[in-house]
C-alpha cells in the first residue's frame, strides 16, 4: 500500500493493492497500521458512512470545527468519483487550495483528510457508493459548508456533467464568505489537535 501525501497538507492518497483470481476480488481498504505510520496517531471510528449518488450529485464542500472537528478516511467500492480535497484553515500558509483524486472500483484507491479539511466529491457513474469513516459523530452544530462552484476556488469539477446539489449545499457561503462570518477553523485549532492526537499515541 502505497501513501503519499497531496497538495493540501494533512492530507493523503493511499494506492491499495486489489488481490484477484476467477472467483473475483479482495481488497484490503483500510489498514490501521499504515494509515497510523503516515498520520502519526490512528483514526479514532466513531461513525462508518455509505452514500449512493447518480452522476452529478455533488456532496460537499463540508467541513467541522475544530476541536474537535472530524478526520475522513474515503473510499469508493462501487462506480467513480473525483474526490476534492479543501484547505479551509485559516492562517494556513495553502488557504484555499485545493486537490483531487479520482476514486473508482477498478483501481482502488483511499484518501485521507485530516480535521479541519473540507471535503467535497461528485459521482462519475451512476449508482457510485462513496464509504468513508469518520472520527467523531455528526453534529449539525458543529458541521458547516462553502459552496463547491465558490468561483475563487476553482475546484476543478468536470465539464461534461451536469450537477445536482442539496439545497444546503446551494445556500452554502464562499469561503470568503464563510471566512467573514467566522465560520472556518484556523491553522492554529488545527495544529493544536493534531499535536493532541499524536501525544495521546505517544503515551
């Protein structure tokens, strides 16, 4: 299994290794060990989520304030999606940069993002299932959003496919926006959990 981390730091793509033969396929999506190695501290499962999407629902961009915020670990079994990765903290020396990595059935990959990282995704195919686990429970008062066509982001969306968001998602502000009303983590929240997690697995 292969890691390497993208350009939104705290982030990173996991290249797994699918084992095959005439009766199908076994994919090992998620292995603590290395996830660990490559964070510094594991991923704390406190929820397992499973969305289906038709081609063009885009979820997203999303995000918790931190602490404690909410770690991803995004996998696809199922169809394809560009997976986005957002940094949205503030005082982050990469604030409003963006990475992304396609993720599909055939060649499996993860991704990881870290607490206080938006995160989006659009569906590719039809019927496409998006897993991720999470580090910390939903809390809808905790847990806000910037819109995915914020025109200073620039996420790199496909051209040929016609979207359909949530009506929250629509409503969402622009980072800018978002910025204004207070509504983003900042690289120091961020910095501070992080070091956290990472004392509690030295101990």
């Amino acid at each position: 299994m292969n890691v390497r981390e993208l350009a939104v730091p705290d982030s990173y793509v996991l290249d797994l290794v699918p084992h095959g033969d005439n009766r199908g396929r076994f994919t090992e999506w998620y292995r603590a060990d290395v996830l660990t190695e490559a964070v510094g501290h594991p991923l704390t499962l406190a929820q397992a989520n499973h969305s289906v999407s038709a081609r063009g629902v885009l979820r997203g961009v999303h995000f918790a304030l931190v602490p404690p915020g909410q770690a991803k670990y995004v996998y696809c079994p199922a169809g394809r999606v560009l997976d986005v990765v957002v940094d949205v903290r503030i005082g982050s020396p990469t604030f409003g940069t963006a990475d992304a990595v396609e993720l599909d059935s055939e060649h499996p990959r993860a991704v990881y993002l870290a607490e206080g990282l938006g995160h989006a995704f659009v569906a590719l195919e039809d019927r496409t299932s998006v897993t991720y686990l999470v580090s910390t429970g939903y809390s809808p008062g905790r847990e806000f959003g910037v819109h995915p066509m914020d025109p200073d982001l620039a996420l790199p969306w496909p051209a040929d496919v016609e979207f359909e968001l949530s009506a929250k998602d629509t409503a969402a502000p622009t980072l800018a926006q978002a910025r204004d009303r207070g509504l983003l983590p900042t690289m120091e929240q961020c910095t501070a959990r992080y070091e956290e997690l990472r004392a509690q697995n030295r101990r």
